[in-house]
C-alpha cells in the first residue's frame, strides 16, 4: 500500500493534532466541523453546503463500501478537506468503484486519518466550531497553528457564489430504484423554479418525482425573471455559508414573498426568515448528521432527520411578522421549521431529501405540491 505520510491538522486556537495523510496531499483551510453520520460519506464530500469546512467524520471507520458513480450529490466535491479516525482501503459492496482515499487522490480532496476523532470533537463541542488548516507540507505544529489564526471566518463570506450553477437547465431525473437505478420523473403538474445557492441532486429527485417541471436557476436570478417564466411555485435550496453574505437572493425571495408558494430547506430556510425582516445567528458548532429529533409542534410528531447547518434562525425575530415556528430541535431547541400564517409559504432548517439519512420527513414535498394545488397550480 505504500508508505504512509505524515500529516497535521491546526486549529485556531491553538490544538494541533498528527495524523497520516489522506486523499490527495498539500494543505486544506476551511471551518473545521463534525458530522454524526455513521454512513453518507460520499454524499456529504459532494454536498455544495459544505463548501469554506473541513469535514470531521465522528463514526471511526469510514470508507469500507466505497464509492460509486450514482451516489453523488453534485457534480464535484465540494468539502475543502476531510478527516476520520481510519479510512477503509477495502471496498466491500458491490456497489462500490472506487475507495475514498483514492476518490480524494482522484478529485484532490486533502484528508488526514489516524488521529482521535473523539478527542477533536469533544474540543470542537466545547469550544466550538473554528478555523483550521489540514497539511502534509508543513508539519511544524506552532507555525501552522499560527496560519490556522489567520483564517478568515465563514461569518460574512459568500460561498453561494462558488457553487451556484452558471446558467438556468432543466431537471426530469427521478428518484433511485433498486431495480434500475434512477428513474425518469413522474409526469410534470407544476412548474417550479429552484434557486440553486447549492442544491443537492436528490432534492431535484424528490421534486421531479412529486411532479415538478424543474428550471433550476443561479442564485442570482432577480425576481423580475422568475416571475416571467409564470411558475406555480419557488423552491430555495441548501447552501454554504453566512446567509446575511447573500443579500441578492435575500432581495429576489423578499420580492417574491406573498404572490407565489415557496418551500425553503436549510439556507433557504434562513434566506426566508431574512427576506421577511427576521434574523439569523452562528451556531457554537452548528447541526450535521442524519440522526437530530425534530418535533413537528402541529402533530407532535418526532422525526428523525438529516442535518447540515452552522447557522439558525432566531425565531423571536420573525414571530411578529406574522409568521409561526412549526419544528423545533430536540437537542437545544432552535427553530427548525416556519410557515407564514397568510402567504403560501414554509421551510424547515433540515434536509427532508436525506442523502444521506432517514426518509422521515419526505412527505414535505408533497406538502409543496398540495401548497401549489390550493392556490391554482
């Protein structure tokens, strides 16, 4: 197998943690945080929301059914780095391609294995969610925590800009099947505009399977052209980064706010709660992994969902702008879910998609296709 590398991984404050190299070798920067997933990984490497962090992966193997060419959730990876207790070499499922380490040679994705996961997420937990720098160039502890200090923070950065699409295109996959693979989407009843500030493949999936006509759009679409295209409804994707850095698509969605129904997941969510005079907040080390309860306050009803977020909505803000929260966090009670009591509008904090994750909560995205059947669709 060759030998192995040496590797670092800095935080800004200081904590230096040795490793061995994995993936691709260099350096990576980002925000460094952890995901609970126990499986997932190559859907959360290619998920666009993970753009500006590195990914720590706190189940200790990862990487032992590989990857595949159907499982990606985007067309690239999109983490700046990646780190696990130990990455398997051996690829077991008949599924699997490719195994991770060469995935990240292949896509150069820097990762670093062999240190105790445990130990950086306990830090991460009490001290919070920072900047770090992953290299297996500079292993001298003092100077690369010291480079780590001079990250610039994801609070303020627009990283929807770096993973948006280019121009509009069209979407009619559907969801996959054991039997063949992914299917053609069901016939289409509405028409749907999907603003792209780092939409994942599956979610167009669940929307095309629910009958959608999908144009996915850039992020920086003005409303003027959304409304000439006549949609039934909008729908406001994930994405990386400080919602408040986005303030062309805050503008385009508050435009839209109250004429056509909208569904927000995740930063759409916090776009939602911004275009409608509300607030966001940094998390101390933000939601991600496919096992968070949420309780739906209509139905008492807990779900189990998959998460992927550093900020939230500060629900006191929107409240008394005639909103009401529908979903809270189980584990330390944020927002996880707001409608308008008026306008044909909801969004949840969390990924009702999965990909990886429970299937709890899909049923949203016949809520949006019964939201756009009321109002003439």
């Amino acid at each position: 197998m060759g030998e192995r590398r040496p590797a670092l991984l800095a935080l800004r404050d200081g904590r230096v943690f040795r490793g061995e190299a994995l993936g691709a070798t260099g350096e990576a920067s980002g925000e460094v945080v952890f995901n609970t997933s126990m499986t997932g990984y190559q859907e959360i490497v290619t998920d666009p929301s993970y753009r500006g962090q590195i990914v720590l992966m706190t189940y200790p193997l990862i990487g032992n059914y590989g990857l595949n060419d159907e499982d990606a959730e985007s067309r690239r990876p999109w983490v700046n780095g990646f780190v696990v207790r130990e990455a398997s070499r051996i690829v077991s499922s008949w599924r699997g391609r490719v195994s991770l380490a060469e995935y990240m040679v292949r896509h150069r994705v820097v990762g670093i294995e062999g240190i105790d996961t445990r130990a950086l997420t306990r830090h991460l937990r009490d001290h919070g969610a920072q900047e770090g720098l992953v290299s297996t160039d500079d292993l001298e502890p003092a100077r690369l925590a010291d480079r780590a200090r001079a990250l610039p923070p994801l609070v303020g950065r627009d990283l929807v800009r770096e993973v948006t699409a280019d121009a509009p295109y069209t979407w009619r996959e559907g969801v996959w099947q054991p039997a063949g693979g992914y299917a053609r989407a069901t016939p289409a009843r509405f028409r749907v505009i999907a603003y792209d500030s780092g939409i994942k493949f599956n979610i167009l999936r669940q929307l095309a399977s629910a009958g959608c006509d999908l144009t996915v759009v850039p992020a920086r679409t003005p409303a003027a052209r959304v409304r000439e295209l006549r949609p039934h409804g909008v729908f406001l994707a994930n994405g990386p980064g400080d919602p408040e850095a986005v303030p062309y698509l805050i503008a385009a969605v508050r435009e839209l706010l109250g004429h056509i129904p909208i569904f927000g997941i995740c930063l759409g969510h916090q776009i939602l709660a911004l275009a409608a005079g509300g607030a966001t907040y940094k998390l101390p080390f933000g939601h991600h992994g496919a096992n968070h309860p949420v309780k739906d306050l209509a139905t008492g009803r807990v779900e189990t969902t998959t998460q992927n977020h550093g900020f939230a909505v500060d629900p006191g803000s929107v409240e008394a702008r005639g909103w009401e929260v529908t979903h809270v966090n189980l584990n330390d009670g944020t927002c996880e879910g707001m409608r308008h009591r008026e306008h044909p509008v909801f969004s949840v904090q969390y990924h009702p998609e999965a990909s990886p994750g429970p299937h709890d909560a899909n049923h949203l995205f016949a809520r949006f296709t019964e939201l756009m059947s009321e109002k003439g669709g």
